[in-house]
C-alpha cells in the first residue's frame, strides 16, 4: 500500500472512533434524561398592581433610554 492507501485506512479510523464516541455521548444523554427528566417549574401568574404605577415605570424607562424630558414621552394603554 501507498500512501494513499494509509491516508484512508487513518480516515476511516479516525471516523468510526468520532462515530463511537458520538454514538457513547448520544446514549449517556439518553440515559442521563431518563434518570432526571426534566420537570417544568411551576408558572406563578403575573401580579397585576396598580395602572398608573406601571404607567410611570415604564415612562420613567423609556425617558431615560431615549434620554428625552419626561414631558416629550407619552405612554398609551394598548388595550
């Protein structure tokens, strides 16, 4: 064998190695998952305070993003 022929006996190693080990990462994954499935926290609903309270935080933020005058900012409800 030539060169040539090394060169893709060392390629198709080097490949069935990396596919072995994907193939091992693939299965710890796998089995890690079933071990601890994942479980989803609990979703506490949004506490709604008072309108004009949120109206004013959010005009204070967009004022100071915007680095405009606090009169020059009008906040809309979208409902």
């Amino acid at each position: 064998m030539g060169n040539v022929g090394i060169a893709l006996i060392i390629t198709v190693i080097g490949m069935g190695v990396i596919f072995v080990v994907l193939a091992i990462l693939l299965g710890t994954i796998v089995l890690l998952n079933r071990m601890f499935p994942y479980i989803q926290a609990p979703v506490e609903p949004a506490v709604t305070g008072n309108d004009s309270e949120t109206v004013a935080v959010v005009t204070a933020a967009v004022t100071a993003f915007l680095k405009r005058k606090p009169g020059k900012v009008t906040i809309k409800r979208s409902q």
